[in-house]
C-alpha cells in the first residue's frame, strides 16, 4: 500500500483525539478555500495518526510543496494553532538560534516565515515564491510536526 492507495479522513482516523481541527477547517470562513485543501487534511490526519505507511506522508509533503498557496496555508495554520496555545509564537519558533535549543528544532526557513506571520502582505508572499520547493516540503513537514506536537504534549511540547 503507498500513500495514494489510502485516504486519510476525521472519520478514518480514530487512534488519537484531535484537539485541532485540520487546515481546512480553519478556513472555512475564507471565500478563497480551494478542494486542494483536502490534501492539507490528508496531511494532517496521516501524520497524526501515524500512518504505518512509509511512504504516505513523504508522498503528501511533495504534493503540499508543489504549491506555494498550500504551503503558505499551512504554515499560516500552523502559526494560527501556535499563537493560540501559547497567547504569540513563542521566540523558540521565531529565532533560529532559540529553534535550535527544542527537541522540535524547526529549521531555520520555518523560523523566518514563523517570524514574519504577523506581517503578512505582498512582501511575505514573495517569500514563499522564493523558496524551491525542496524548501517549501521542509516548512510543510515543520507545521504539520509541529501541530501535532502541540496535540500531543500541549504548550509543554517546545519546552521539553
């Protein structure tokens, strides 16, 4: 079985409670939510649910990084869910050299879009268009690791 064998869905997924709801979710409000964000949900749901499949998520990452729109949404999700459990992103998401000290460790590309989410504007989208999409799988696999990280171990979850 490989990753397109398989789907991922909230009714799928039942070896872990969710805390958060799945990028599409988030966005329900937004006019703009296209049917690609069915893939940020696979995502989210395959890693939170551990897929045994080794090649499910890697196969999800490379398709969330070939669109620069997808990755930028989920790193925004990915910020949004931070800055809600910790009242702002905390420094150890935002300076690389604080990053480094977590067992999370994002990498340094996360860290300056983690830096600049508050900012967001024509400048912050060139950023994403910047980065290749080598780039844009790293920052994707960040935000989902990260969201469900803090599912698993809450605010304690950079801290540990």
């Amino acid at each position: 079985m490989s990753g397109v064998d398989h789907v991922h869905t909230a009714a799928a997924v039942r070896r872990r409670q969710r805390m958060f709801v799945p990028p599409s979710g988030a966005y329900l409000s937004d006019p703009q939510v296209r049917a690609g964000d069915a893939l940020l949900d696979r995502l989210f749901y395959a890693t939170v649910d551990e897929c045994p499949d080794p090649h499910c998520r890697p196969l999800l990452l490379d398709r969330v990084a070939a669109d620069v729109g997808a990755t930028r949404k989920l790193v925004d999700w990915a910020c949004w869910i931070t800055s809600e459990v910790y009242c702002g992103l905390p420094a150890e998401l935002v300076n690389e050299d604080e990053a480094a000290t977590t067992v999370f460790s994002p990498s340094p590309l996360f860290c300056r879009l983690a830096a600049e989410y508050h900012n967001p504007g024509p400048a912050f989208d060139a950023v994403y268009a910047t980065y290749e999409t080598v780039q844009r799988r790293q920052v994707a696999d960040n935000a989902v690791a990260l969201v469900d990280g803090l599912q698993v171990w809450g605010a304690d979850f950079l801290y540990q």
